[in-house]
C-alpha cells in the first residue's frame, strides 16, 4: 500500500508541474500572439474557435503522459529498470539529454506514421480536428495517441542509464516547444530552421496541420528528409518569410 501511495505522489507531483507549464506557456503565448497578429500563419482559419475542447483534452492527454514519466521515474527509484542511472554530473546531464532528445526524436516521428495508418487514424483524429492549431492544441490528443508518441517516456528508463534530471528537462523542452510549435504564429523562421540544418520552426508543424500528409517529425527535420515525407514548399517557404519578413499563408500553399 506505501508503494502505490508513494507513486501516487509522484504521479500528482508531475501531473500538477505539467499543468503548470501547459497553462504558463499557453497564456504566454495567447498574449504575444495577440501583440503580433500578423506573424499568423494560417491567415483565414481561426483556430480559436476549439480552444476550450482542446484545453479539456489536453488535460486528459497530459494526465497520460505523466502517468508515463512518473511511472518510468518510480521504476528507476526502486530499482526496477535493466540499467542503473548515470550518477548526475556536468557530463551525464547533457549527454544523456542529447541523445534522448535525439532518440525521441525518431519514436516521435514513427509513433506519428503509425497514427496516419487508416487503421490508427482514429485515435490521432481529435488532434486533427485543430487543422489550424493553436499553442492550446499540443496536447490535445486522445489516450491512445498520447500512449503512442509519448511512450519514449515510460520506456527510456527501463534500457538507458539516464539521470532523473535528464529525461525530466527533455520533457519541460518537449512541452514548452510542442506549444510554441502549436501556436500558429511564426516567429523563429532562418536559416537555422531549413536545409542545410536539421532544426525546424513553428511552419513546419503548421503545415502539417493544414496539408496533413507531410511534417511528421518533431524537435528536427531529419526524418522527414530521409524518408521524403517533409513538405516540398517548406524550405522555400522559410526562406520566403527571411527575405521578405512576412508570412506565407500555409493553408493555401499547394503541393506540386
């Protein structure tokens, strides 16, 4: 019984920091947005209409995926994972931060596939319905999609030797980005987010949302170039909004 009441306070502890930060960034968010209204993206859908439906999902969706933290979390404190972690240092912490950023990068990008399957679509289609989403509908998914994409975080501590602090601080990136990649407002749109380099910014998602069949990655582009799922109008696109300092509307972008 003290076993299930001490994860049962890790599980509240996490649940409650990520509603924290869900409600902190998406706020955040909501006021910038509106002090920029014309580094909107999709610039005739207005994606505000579901905010209240995507902020009752989420809080489902994020109560998932904590279950999913928390409880890797609590294995590794009993000892119930295969490797132990490493002990935290000036090394391990980003080392191992690296390189679940980057493997979690991969179990995104399939997890997502695999949810366009017309077998699976069902459960990635509540997300869907946000085709111009807002920095409210990052989590706005159903059980079995969140259980899918965000299953790297029960698994990572059962076969990698990762500090606690490691997988806790690629979580807050993931949430705190996965929004801001949600917003429907460009603001980071470089050299640095197209081809040559393998980061991405807030159009790269979005046009995921309005074209549906492309963009599938999440923190990098990589995957989506190897397997020539990324958009073909992205890279010119931001390269468009460099030159001219405006934003293309995605939602009338065709693919050729």
């Amino acid at each position: 019984m003290q076993l299930v009441l001490d994860y049962l306070t890790v599980f509240a502890a996490i649940y409650a920091a990520m509603l924290a930060v869900y409600f902190a960034t998406g706020l955040t968010m909501t006021v910038i947005n509106a002090r920029h209204p014309d580094r909107r993206i999709q610039k005739h859908r207005d994606g505000m209409k579901r905010v209240k439906k995507e902020i009752r999902a989420s809080l489902s969706a994020l109560a998932t995926s904590s279950v999913l933290l928390s409880a890797g979390y609590f294995a590794q404190t009993q000892g119930w994972t295969l490797v132990a972690p490493l002990p935290l240092s000036w090394w391990s912490f980003p080392l191992m931060f690296v390189i679940c950023m980057v493997l979690f990068d991969g179990w995104f990008y399939w997890g997502h596939r695999i949810l366009h399957w017309p077998s699976l679509y069902k459960w990635h289609l509540p997300h869907h319905r946000s085709v111009a989403p807002t920095v409210w509908s990052n989590d706005s998914s159903a059980i079995v999609d969140t259980l899918i994409e965000h299953g790297f975080y029960l698994v990572v501590w059962f076969v990698l030797p990762v500090p606690a602090l490691s997988v806790f601080a690629l979580r807050l990136f993931d949430q705190i980005t996965g929004m801001v990649g949600h917003s429907g407002f460009e603001y980071f749109a470089s050299k640095s987010s197209r081809w040559p380099s393998p980061m991405i910014c807030t159009t790269f998602h979005d046009l995921h949302h309005s074209q549906f069949h492309y963009n599938y990655g999440n923190f990098f582009s990589i995957w989506d170039r190897l397997m020539g799922t990324v958009h073909p109008g992205y890279d010119a696109m931001v390269k468009e909004m460099e030159t001219t300092g405006e934003i293309p509307d995605t939602a009338l972008e065709k693919v050729r």
